[in-house]
C-alpha cells in the first residue's frame, strides 16, 4: 500500500495534539477515518507509531523518527 498525503498530514496533526479526537476536530474529519487513515499508514510503513494509553497517544521511536 502506498503512503498518501492524508495520511502524513493526519499523523502530524495527531502527533502535535496528542489525541485522534482532537486531530479529528482539527482536520474536520471523523475520529474513525483519522484512525483508520493512522492504522493504514501504520501497515504501509510496517511501522508501530503510536503508544495508545486512554484516549491519549503518544508516539513511539519509530513515531519520533517519521515526526
């Protein structure tokens, strides 16, 4: 699968505010397509990004790295 636009963009938002919720609001999106757009950027980059702890995220190595 090829890494799109949308799914930099919203790994960026997610990772500047620390929330899907809050990157949804952000972005204007639906926290269910700003998850599913992480979860697909996460099987193309074969890569986990994110630490999920509650509703917060918080990014892993590889996370820090693409950031």
């Amino acid at each position: 699968m090829q890494i799109t636009s949308r799914q930099i963009e919203t790994f960026y938002a997610v990772v500047s505010i620390g929330s899907m919720t809050g990157a949804a609001r952000f972005l204007g999106r639906t926290q269910s397509a700003v998850s599913r757009l992480i979860s697909d950027l996460e099987g193309s980059t074969g890569l986990i990004l994110f630490e999920r702890s509650g509703a917060r995220l918080y990014p892993t190595q590889a996370g820090l790295s693409m950031y």
